[in-house]
C-alpha cells in the first residue's frame, strides 16, 4: 500500500519541487547557490568511495541482532531485536548512503563551519569519513547499534587515521542520552532507525541539544507512512525555522527571528 503511495508522494514531489527560482529567503536561495548545487571535487573523496567500492566486493558474513527496521531489499524482519546474517556487500549494496548525498554533508560542513557533528547510524562508515575529510579539526560521534558492522567501520577509521570521529556501539535507546549528555552539535544526522515514532523521540530529544543556527537532516523521510508523519510532525515543531524537503532526505533548521518556511527542493 505505502509503495502505491509513495509513488504518488514523488509525482506531487516533482510538481511542487523547486530550485533557485522562485525562492524569496535569503538564508535558502545562499544555501542554494553556494552549497546544495554547487559542484564537489570527485578527487577529494577517493578514499571513502574507494572504501565503497571495496566494501561492495566483500562477501565476508555478518550476525547481529538489528535494533533498527529492517529492510525492504534484503527482506529482513522488521521486530525488535531481530538477528540477521547478512554479507558484507549486501550492508554495502542497500544500507550506505549515496555518493551525492555525502558530498552534500560533506559541503555542508564546509559552508557552515560545523564543528561538532553526531551522526546515528554509522553503517560501515563511508558517511562518517566524509564528515571527517570536510572539518579534520572538528569532533565526530557517530552511534551504530550492530557491533560487528561498527567494527568493520572502527577498522577502517583507524587503518585511515580519520583521528576526529569517536564512534559509540549500542542500542539508540539505550546509549544515545549518555553520548550527547553534555554536549551540542553543529549538525545532526539521523540514518539508522526507520521506525518513525522513534525517530520523532529521538529529534525532539535532540533539539536541546543543537546549536543555534544548527542543522538535523532526518534520512528516508518518505520510508514508510510512520516516517512520514514524523516528518510532518517535525515541519510543525515550535523551534524549526526552515525545513527543505529533497524527497529522500529532510533538512531541519533552526535560524532564531527567521519566519519559518518549509520548501521543497529539487535535488
């Protein structure tokens, strides 16, 4: 049912989406301009799509227990605590983020000067390298729940020396308060649970805990009927400012006197 929806979801999506034309707000037609279309240097990120590529021809087994929703691909279950077994390039194939979406983050970093970056969901770490490649100076936590799939990605950190990120293995519920406890992030970025109402808890958790003038994307927005009521519930929130839609992805900021608009962005 959520597929036939979906579809109609990304037809409205295409009639509505806007690029540079038609943007009234400075903050977003700058953001535009100067980051979401701006044109990356492929040669900066040789080492984490070679990491990629690697990653894609690994056959080597996995078993953890998935804290998350499963996946429609590989047909996992969805319960709590359900165990999977699961090859490495099947993670690498279905669960790592695009290219173009990490050369986004990665650019966002440089626009905005984060600094302070927490990412839930690390995967097998080929996003988390991306936002240590655009801000070496800067601290990343990044929490992944499957241990066997963090230590995979704890390996390539280290052979890398991406020395900036710090990487926090548990179950979101369980770890994610003791990780941000006192601390405030730049940016948040929120890829590793797919269950709607839980990552609604998690971002209302996390607005007291980013920056002003900050950012929280929310992945796979349009997932599934859950995530997208959270999304909704999340353009609603009395301290957002300014939400872009990208389809895929939701983009959340918080600019203090700005008059809160949503958008939606072709991309």
């Amino acid at each position: 049912m959520w597929k036939l929806q979906i579809l109609g979801h990304y037809v409205k999506w295409l009639v509505t989406a806007k690029t540079r034309q038609g943007i009234h707000s400075p903050f977003v037609y700058s953001f535009l301009d100067n980051c979401l279309y701006k044109k990356s240097d492929r040669e900066l990120f040789m080492t984490p799509e070679n990491q990629r590529s690697l990653l894609k021809k690994n056959t080597d087994l996995l078993q953890y227990i998935d804290p998350g929703a499963g996946s429609r691909i590989l047909k996992t279950p969805s319960a709590e605590d359900s165990i999977r077994t699961v090859k490495v390039n099947q993670i690498a194939r279905t669960s790592l983020q695009k290219t173009g979406f990490c050369a986004l983050f990665f650019r966002m970093i440089k626009y905005f000067n984060y600094k302070n970056i927490l990412e839930l969901g690390t995967s097998l770490g080929v996003t988390t390298s991306y936002l240590s490649l655009a801000n070496p100076d800067s601290r990343i936590d990044t929490i992944e729940g499957a241990a066997p799939v963090a230590q995979m990605a704890e390996n390539y950190f280290k052979n890398e020396n991406f020395s900036n990120i710090h990487v926090h293995v548990g179950n979101f519920d369980d770890i994610l308060q003791k990780v941000i406890d006192d601390k405030t992030y730049d940016m948040v970025i929120i890829d590793g649970n797919h269950k709607g109402e839980k990552v609604l808890r998690y971002f209302q958790k996390l607005v007291k805990h980013t920056k002003k003038d900050g950012v929280i994307i929310i992945d796979d927005i349009r997932w599934s009927a859950s995530m997208y009521n959270c999304w909704k519930q999340v353009m609603k929130h009395p301290q957002v400012n300014c939400t872009l839609d990208l389809f895929q992805l939701g983009l959340v900021f918080f600019k203090p006197g700005m008059v809160r608009q949503n958008f939606t962005i072709r991309f």
